[in-house]
C-alpha cells in the first residue's frame, strides 16, 4: 500500500539528492527506509551509552560472537 505525504519541497529536493548521489539512484522510498533504520540504529545506541550495565552485557555478547568459530561447508 503507497500513501502521499506533505513535505516541503526543499525537504524533497534533499531526499532525491541523497537517493541518486549517495544511494546509486535508489527510490526515495528505499532511501527513506535506509534513513529511518539508520534513525532507529542511532537511537539504539544511544540508549545503550546511556545504560553501562546493558552496554556491558552487549559488549561481552558481541565478544562472544566474535570469537566464535565454526566450519563452513561449501
């Protein structure tokens, strides 16, 4: 399902430029995605900086995964 929504026209001009220059040429929609989930990973990192008992949980499971070691079949 589309929907429109009202945006000033410099804000549009700005989204076409960052889908066909930095994007490949993308849709703006894909682009809008790629902004919002960037928004959403910003957000979520912030919360983490701000919590050091979660960010310490996360950093011990990111090591965990790092070191993870298995055979990949081909």
């Amino acid at each position: 399902m589309q929907t429109s929504i009202r945006v000033d026209q410099t804000s549009r001009d700005a989204l076409a430029k960052i889908a066909n220059d930095e994007m490949g040429g993308v849709s703006m929609d894909d682009a809008l995605k790629v902004l919002l989930f960037e928004h959403a990973s910003l957000a979520a990192i912030a919360a983490l900086e701000a919590d050091p008992a979660a960010l310490a949980e996360y950093r011990a499971e990111a090591r965990e995964w790092a070191e993870l070691d298995t055979q990949v079949s081909e």
